[in-house]
C-alpha cells in the first residue's frame, strides 16, 4: 500500500474506499460505471452510504432510502459474482475476507483469489475491509494475508488504537492519487492523540509480543476454533471463532447480551468481539 487516509472509524475508513473507488472508475472508464459488488451477510458500517453496502436487510428498513448504487453476491459463490459483473457498469468488489458483523465466517480461499482474478480480468478495484478481522485479530496483521491476494484498497478501524477512534484507508498504487486535495478530508482524522495510541498498541502486538522476543505470542494466538461449542454453566452459545475473532449468543434469543466478566486479557491473547450470530448455525 502506498498511501494512507486517516479517519475516525470504520465506517468513515469504508467510506473514503467507496469515494476512491467511485472516483478511480469514473475518471478511467466513465461515471456510469459506479456500481460497488459487496457480499450478501456483510457489514461495512452505520452511515447511510455503509449500510447500503451492508449485504443484510435487517440493518436496512429503518433507514430507507438508502444510497443506490450497491448489489450483493452469494458469499462462495463465484458464479453469482461473475453474473453481477457482468449484469452491471461495476466500480469495485468490496468484501470482507472474515464476515464479522455476520457471525465469524472466513470466506473459502478459492472463492478470495477467484474474485481478485474476476477483479484483474474486468478492471475492478478489489477493497478489503479489514475494519473486524486486521490488526492482528487474524494471527497476520491483515486478514487477506491469509489468502495470497492484494488487494487495491484496505480499511481498518477497531483493533488499530486499542479502543482510541482511528481509522485508516490504504490506498495501492491504482489509487493512491485518486483523491486530490479538496475531494476528500476529515476534521480529527489522524490526529496525535489516536496515533500515539495505535503506535503504542503496534509496539505490543507486533514487537513486544512476537516469537523473537522475550515475550512469545499466546499459544492459543494463531488456533482456529471450533464452529461450535456450548458452555452450560453459563448457557453460552460459542458460534464460530477464526482466531481471536469469535461470536457468542447467550441464549439463542437475543444477540446483544454481554458475555459475563468479558474482559480483553492481553497477557493470553484473548480477544471478543460481539457479533451478530447467524441463526441457522446455532446447534439445538
């Protein structure tokens, strides 16, 4: 990557990905050709242009209209993502290569590197975003680094200042000079306070703890976990993990239910995110 626009979260970091997109394909092949593909489960963030690139209706109703321009694609499916390329005057394919928001569900590899060639072949951007899944929540500082793709524009948000508002928006060398001065900006993006504090949390993940220093990553840093298990003590439901990524629900009828004495205990590399849990995981 070879530019970087700060910001102050994950939807803002997804939005300055749709306008670089947007702008890139309208400059080099027309302003027709704006469609943006995401992936039918995703979540891309709360604002009205990223939760039109939210592939989940339930996110949607309350808040309609919504801004055009977005179509979703089965999730593994390749020839449903051929189909809506071919079908539409597309911008880019944006996903999110472990589906957070929609219940911890890592994308099939083929199906990763097959979109990036479907992405070469037809003139797409490919976004990743990595706003749930980067920042070393994947055992790699990025998710798509397990897929052996590169990606044209990255967002990241969450894990990057340790709890501090900071987004960033990676821009590869496609796009690096698609947003000139006046065409995009942020009042307190990048500010010193935010980026002290992801420096800092840098320092820890990725130098502090690592498997050269003096303190070596937590055993359980880089282990898949299971699709599922049941903890009756507590009637908690653990739905998917990919790594220190995991979703729970509690009592198979409400998902915003906080996990008791949830902590983040750094020194074993326990990281959890509460996500939306998909229903037709859960196990009766």
């Amino acid at each position: 990557m070879d530019k970087v626009f700060f910001s102050n979260s994950g939807a803002e970091a997804n939005e300055c990905a749709i306008k670089a997109a947007r702008k890139y394909a309208a400059e080099h092949k027309g302003p027709e050709y704006h469609t943006i593909i995401t992936l039918k489960n995703s979540f891309h963030g709360r604002t009205i242009t990223t939760l039109a690139a939210t592939g989940q209706d339930v996110f949607h109703h309350d808040f309609l209209p919504l801004t055009e321009g977005f179509v979703y694609a089965e999730p593994n499916d390749l020839a449903d993502l051929a189909r809506l390329i071919a079908e539409n005057k597309c911008a880019a394919v944006m996903m999110e290569v472990v589906q957070g928001e929609g219940g911890v569900m890592p994308l099939d590899e083929a199906y990763v590197k097959g979109a990036a060639k479907l992405c070469q072949e037809n003139d797409l951007l490919l976004i990743c975003d990595e706003v749930q899944i980067g920042n070393g929540r994947s055992g790699k500082l990025y998710g798509y680094m397990h897929y052996g793709v590169q990606p044209d524009i990255v967002s990241t948000a969450k894990g990057l200042a340790g709890g501090l508002p900071l987004g960033a928006t990676l821009l590869g060398e496609k796009v690096q000079d698609v947003l000139s001065a006046g065409t995009h900006g942020s009042t307190f993006g990048g500010n010193p306070v935010c980026c002290a504090g992801a420096r800092r949390g840098y320092r820890m993940r990725f130098c502090r703890y690592s498997v050269n220093s003096k303190y070596p990553l937590p055993e359980n840093f880089c282990i898949k976990h299971p699709a599922y298990t049941y903890d009756a003590a507590s009637n908690m439901h653990h739905l998917a993990g990919y790594y220190q990524l995991n979703a729970y629900d509690k009592d198979q009828a409400a998902w915003v239910i906080p996990i008791p004495n949830a902590t983040i205990e750094f020194n074993r590399g326990s990281l959890t995110n509460l996500v939306r849990p998909t229903r037709d995981m859960i196990k009766q």
